[in-house]
C-alpha cells in the first residue's frame, strides 16, 4: 500500500505502486503513474500523464513536467525542473492568454538508474541516457549519452560515471568503477559495460 501525507495532492486518477510514499505539499496529477517502492518529496510536483518507474526518487521540490517519462531508479535532485515548453509564452502574438491548446507539451525521458542534481534544469526535449549523471546546477539541452557526467550552463560531457554513480577510472583501453571494479569500453562517444 502506498502511503500518501495529509497535506500531500494526490489525483483520484494518479496511480501510485506498492510502497510508494508521497510526503507533505507534494502534487502528483491527474493520470500521473508511479511506480512501486518510490519516493516523492516535500512539495515536488508530477505533472499530468507523467510516468515514474519503480524505486524512483523525487526530492524536495523537484518539478517534473509532463509529458515526462522516467524509468526504474532514476533520482531527481531537490529543485531539479524538467521542462515541456520549446518556446514558453503567457501570451500569444495577439496579446491573448495561451490557453493548453495554443502549444504542444514535449518532454524529458530519463533511461534506467540516471539521476539529476539538484537545482539542474532539463529542457524539453532531450533523453537522459541510462546510469548518466547530470551534476548539480547543470542545464542540459542536448540529449546525454548513457553513462555520461556532465556539467556547466550548458552542459558538457566532463567525464564517465559506473552503475554505483562514482566517476570511472581509465585503465588501458578500458574505464573502471573504483567502487565496484565493472569495466567499460568507449566506443565513438557511448560506453558500454564489459562481460
């Protein structure tokens, strides 16, 4: 059973997996899933139709707008946005209040173990790779291979994280998790876990 605060905005049509807990002033919106064993913090926000996969957290007051889609075990840092707005405008050309019909909502897909720093901000549309991490206060606006670190305004490959998250280790023709020794190979830009 899902727990979900007193103070917690929960839709009727949200969907929330087995021991998922939802804390105090967080929104999870109409048609939202998530997933089973997730954690969704003080004040965070899923938009409407978002999808989180299984063992997902959201921190403190991460935004994730929707038509967003997160698979099993990514992490959303506290204040992280990920945006669905290419060109936002309150108005259209004609001075008149956009209504939801005036623009196309685009999204965020974060790959499997990926996590989000805090305060970093990822502007729809990009695709977060698998196990990428994306540091603190970055602004990613281009897509982010599996595997990557990247940093900055805007952000740039910096380096290569392993499934346990610490930056890898070059070895010969092979990068190393000093954590949990897994080897990868780098090939034309992507890395791949060995064996």
């Amino acid at each position: 059973m899902a727990f979900t605060a007193d103070t917690a905005d929960v839709a009727e049509t949200a969907k929330l997996g087995e021991g998922t807990k939802v804390w105090h002033l967080a929104q999870v919106r109409e048609n939202a899933e998530v997933g089973a064993n997730c954690i969704v913090g003080r004040g965070a926000y899923i938009g409407p139709g978002v999808q989180v996969g299984d063992n997902c957290k959201l921190q403190n007051h991460a935004l994730v707008y929707e038509p967003a889609r997160l698979a099993a075990g990514v992490f959303i840092g506290p204040a992280a946005v990920l945006t669905n707005d290419t060109y936002p405008r309150a108005v259209n050309p004609d001075g008149s209040l956009k209504s939801a019909s005036d623009w196309e909502a685009v999204g965020v897909t974060i790959d499997e173990g990926a996590a989000i720093g805090a305060r970093a901000v990822c502007i729809a549309p990009v695709r977060i790779g698998a196990w990428a991490t994306v540091a603190a206060g970055a602004v990613v606006t281009k897509d982010v291979p599996a595997h990557a670190l990247v940093a900055g305004v805007p952000a740039r490959r910096i380096g290569w994280v392993g499934r346990a998250g610490a930056p890898l280790r070059e070895d010969g023709d092979a990068w190393v998790c000093p954590q949990t020794g897994e080897r990868y190979a780098e090939s034309g830009g992507e890395l791949s876990l060995i064996g």
